[in-house]
C-alpha cells in the first residue's frame, strides 16, 4: 500500500490535466462523504454523538478536540 508521502510525490509529477482529475475524484468523494453523513445524521444514526457531548458537558468532564495533551 502507498503512503501518503508516496502518493503526495506523485500527484506532485501529475501534469495540470491529471492535477484537475485528481482534484475532481476527491471534491466527488468528499461530496459522497458530506451526503452519507447528512444521511446517517437525518436517520438519527449520529444521535449517540449529541448524547455523549450532552453527558460530558452534565459531568463537567467536556474537553478540546483535539486534545493537545
């Protein structure tokens, strides 16, 4: 499997056309990502999520994220 370096080194040898093909696959996949998360959040599969903050913020235990620990 590449890595992220690897595959940052040769996206960075792509010509503008291959730059402009990469760009589009990834705003489609994050597109594809946004809609599944308003999905999941519209059948109430992220209500958990709203319940823990909710809980932390009751039990005074609510920290930044990320942590900088």
């Amino acid at each position: 499997m590449s890595t992220v370096i690897e595959i940052q080194e040769a996206a960075a040898r792509l010509d503008e056309t291959g730059q402009e093909q990469l760009l589009s696959w990834l705003l489609d996949r994050e597109a594809a990502w946004d809609q599944q998360i308003e999905k999941d959040a519209s059948a109430g599969k992220l209500d958990f999520l709203i319940d823990q903050a909710k809980a932390a913020m009751e039990g005074n235990t609510l920290r930044d994220w990320p942590s900088h620990a």
